[in-house]
C-alpha cells in the first residue's frame, strides 16, 4: 500500500510517499499525480522518501515520468531524506537530493 500526502507551499509541491511504491501502487502517481502536474504546469516538486519503505523499477519509472513533466514545464525536482536502504536503487532516477524540505525553499529558488 501506498499513501501519498500533498502539500502545496510557495510554489513547491511536497509529495510525501509512505509504504511501497511498486507495481501495485503507482497508478497513484502515474493516474493522479502526474496528470496534476502537467495540468497545472507545476513548476517544482519534491518527494519526501522519508516512510518509504520499498521501490520497484515500476515505481522509479513513475518517479521518471514526473521527472520529465517537470522537466517539460522548465521546473526542478528534488528527493529528500531517503532511506538508506533505498539510496542504490534511486541511484538510476538521477533525481537530485537535499537533505530535508525545509532546503528546498533555498535550492530551488521560489521566488
């Protein structure tokens, strides 16, 4: 099971993930999150990886379909306090990481 909490501040959606993101689970990215991010042409997004407990190659391909929304609507995103046991797998997203959500504000550069 997969829960998903979002929370839009200054131009930053915050998706905080909890249990497993694999191929039970992420229509909940692909089917709701993502068409939210290409409708509304969000700018920035950073996932909080903190209660996530396992990923498959089926939830880092969700994690790289909104890495390319993102990227087509000229924004960043950015992953923070990743598991230590789920650093080598999220390795291949390439997905740019901070240490909590409160950098994010700096990094990414809201204005």
């Amino acid at each position: 099971m997969l829960k998903m909490d979002l929370e839009f501040n200054q131009g930053i959606l915050f998706v905080r993930l909890r249990g497993k993101l694999n191929r039970k689970t992420t229509y909940k990215i692909n089917n709701y999150l993502n068409p939210v991010l290409n409708k509304h042409k969000i700018k920035y997004v950073v996932y909080n990886m903190y209660f996530l407990e396992d990923i498959d190659n089926h939830g880092i391909d969700a994690l790289l379909n909104s890495k390319r929304i993102i990227k087509n609507n000229k924004g960043k995103i950015r992953m923070c306090e990743v598991n230590n046991n789920l650093k080598e797998k999220l390795k291949m997203t390439k997905i740019s990481k901070i240490k909590n959500e409160l950098f994010a504000f700096n990094l990414l550069e809201v204005a």
